[in-house]
C-alpha cells in the first residue's frame, strides 16, 4: 500500500452535489456535511457524504457546483433508526482545496489497512459473476475503529472469501453509493443509499 502506510486513506476530486450545511459540534469546533459527486467512467456519479471542518474553509466555503478535491479518511458510526442500529458512512475531510481548471477528470480513491471483523459473504450476481461481501476494521486514534464495508469482484471475491475473521487486509479501491429499496414495517416501500468500498485490488 502507498501514501505512507496510511491505515485510512481517501482521496475525491469532484463537483459539490449539495453545499456545506452545519452538521455537529466537537471541542468547540464546527464540523459541516457536504455532498459531493464523483463520476465513474461510466457515467454513473457517486455521491459521497463529506463531514469538512470549518477551519478548513476559512479561505473559501465551497459552493453547489464547485470543483473541489479533499483528502481524509472514511469514519463510520452506528445511528438509531426505526428502533435499529444504522451504519453512517462519510469521508472526513483533512485536507481541502478547490480544484484547478486542468483538473477535469473526477478522482475517487481508497486505501485501506485493517482486519476483517465478519466472515466473508460469497455470492453470484444475476450474470453468473462471483462477488464477495468484506467487513473491514480499521483502527485510529482513541481507541476507535471504523467498520467499514467492501464488496470484491471477480478474483479479488475469490481472494477474499477464502479469509478468515481477524485475518489482516489491505485494499485498494473506491467509495461507490447504491440505492436500494427498504420495505417498512407499515409494508411501505423506501428508497435509501447505501454506501461500500468497491475493491479495485486486493494486497498479497
């Protein structure tokens, strides 16, 4: 892995889906959540949830259809919903800036050091592909671990099925949103966004 062995590297260039909105406070500090959209190759645009700190804004407060690239980490946490636990998925943003106009091209770039915490979910999607769902456990500071979910193809499915719970992981990938239907207890049927690293390559 690259970027000097970082445990918990992201790394997005993109155009603001939504702009900075107050989102918590911590130590005094004021932290915001933007949307960003990051385009795949083939077209498909991901939006990704950015927790941004406002110190980091002090020069320039991204606006709706900015062009920014943001380096940080994904963080996770539990929220109560419905009467369940939920896992919250964002990138927090420690370095910001606006992108330059050469920048045309959208980046979204994961690195990932950790442990797998659940055993491996082997699959077949509907046109015969194997797929494999990975729960990957990162530390950071405080004691903390983010509990972050990945989804394998192909070889790297294959790879990753044949782990074991605690075994140490390392990946390569990006963050992708998907929207799935949630049927409710009332039988109503919801739209939600789940958001997963997609694992680009698996390291040996």
């Amino acid at each position: 892995m690259e970027i000097g062995r970082e445990t918990n590297f992201a790394q997005l260039l993109g155009t603001v889906e939504e702009a900075p909105e107050l989102s918590h406070k911590s130590f005094g500090e004021q932290f915001y959540e933007m949307k960003v959209a990051v385009a795949r190759r083939s077209g498909y645009r991901d939006i990704i949830p950015v927790v941004i700190s406002e110190r980091l804004m002090l020069e320039k407060r991204p606006e709706e259809g900015d062009r920014i690239a943001l380096s940080g980490q994904i963080r996770t946490y539990n929220k109560e919903e419905e009467g369940r636990n939920r896992l919250i998925i964002t990138v927090f943003a420690r370095e910001f800036r606006m992108a330059e106009p050469e920048e045309i091209y959208d980046e979204n770039r994961i690195c990932l050091r950790g442990f797998l915490c659940k055993n491996p979910v082997r699959r077949t999607s509907p046109l015969g592909r194997e797929i494999c769902d990975l729960m990957v456990a990162v530390n950071r500071m405080y004691n903390k671990s983010d509990y972050i979910p990945c989804i394998a193809w192909g070889r790297n499915a294959g790879y990753g099925g044949l782990m074991d719970v605690g075994d140490p992981i390392e990946l390569t990938g990006r963050i992708q949103s998907r929207e799935y239907k949630k049927r409710d207890e009332e039988g109503n049927v919801n739209m939600r966004v789940a958001y997963e690293v997609s694992v680009l390559k698996i390291e040996d």
